[in-house]
C-alpha cells in the first residue's frame, strides 16, 4: 500500500510530497471539514500519517480497518522484536489494570474479605508501576524527581529550599533543588 492510495481513499490533495486529507480518526464526530490529515511516505520506508487535530495513528488505522504492517511500503515487512515487546506489554497493562479495577470492585463488595482485596490491590500497583516504568521510562524519572521534592521539603521546608528550571542534555526542563544552607 502506498501513502498515495490512503490519500485517494480518504479523499485527498496533493500538497507538495505530502497529502492532505479528510481524518476518519474519533474527534470528527461529524466528518473533518478541514482536511487535518497529512500522509507521506518516509524515507525509511514507512507511511506517516499525522493528524493536527490530535488522532493517533492507532485510532486512524482502527477508523480505516487497518494494521500498523499495512504502512510499510515495502510489504516484506516483518516486526521487530522490540515492537513485539511494546506490544506485549501493552497487552498486559491492559489486563493488570482491568485486575487492579476488579479487585477494588470486589473489596467493596465483598466485606468479608476485604482484606484479601486490599492485599491483591496492593500488589498488583506495583506489577502495575513496574510494567509502566519500563514501558515509559521518561515517567518514571519524573516520579522520581517529584519524590526527591518532597523529601526535601519535608526535611527542610519551602524557605530553606532554592530550586531552578534547568534544561537537560535532550531538551527538556528539570527542577533542581538544592539546599539554600549549602555553599
């Protein structure tokens, strides 16, 4: 499949390499007026298509009856395995939360054993925040930076406390906190 016949598919305009097109994605309740759709293909191989309205790629693909294999231009396309390990992990995400919400469900209801539930709440989280840690490391070091705040507020409050907006060596903003009482 090509990004041109998406493009014809979905009743779009040339735009220089690109097409511009009408999104089947969620967010257009009522059809998009727009055109808010760009597809092209790119230089790896790959069909992108990019939503300014805010549709991810999986809800496009789901909205066109589509799979992620169907925008390898090259249709030998086989996944990697890191791909197959996003994918797993999504998957099971999906069913530890769905647990941890029937587990709560079920202290709720069930009084008796309340305790048990509690229990299994408890330890699903963590297989929980373990698995998002690992799929989303960029959150996890977030976590950990809110974490190191608050313990230094706790021990020394705000007024002994200077923190600063720095930028980190990929370009995002980081707060440093450091002890005023320090040189």
């Amino acid at each position: 499949m090509t990004a041109e016949e998406i493009a014809r598919s979905l009743h779009g305009k040339k735009a220089g390499k690109r097409w511009s097109c009408r999104c089947p994605g969620p967010l257009h309740k009522q059809g998009d007026r727009k055109r808010s759709l760009s597809v092209w293909e790119s230089e790896d191989g790959w069909i992108v298509l990019k939503c300014f309205a805010g549709c991810t790629r999986d809800d496009i693909l789901a909205a066109m009856g589509l799979k992620v294999r169907d925008l390898a231009v090259n249709s030998s396309w086989k996944s990697s395995p890191k791909w197959n390990q996003r994918q797993a992990d999504r998957k099971r995400l999906e069913k530890l939360e769905r647990r941890f919400g029937l587990a709560m469900f079920a202290g709720a209801i069930i009084p008796e054993e309340r305790r048990y539930w509690l229990a299994a709440e408890r330890n699903i989280r963590v297989e929980i925040r373990e698995l998002r840690d690992r799929m989303f490391p960029e959150e996890a070091l977030q976590r950990s930076r809110e974490a190191k705040l608050r313990r230094a507020v706790a021990r020394w409050g705000w007024d002994g406390l200077m923190a600063r907006w720095c930028r980190t060596e990929r370009g995002k903003a980081a707060l440093h906190v450091c002890d005023r009482r320090l040189p």
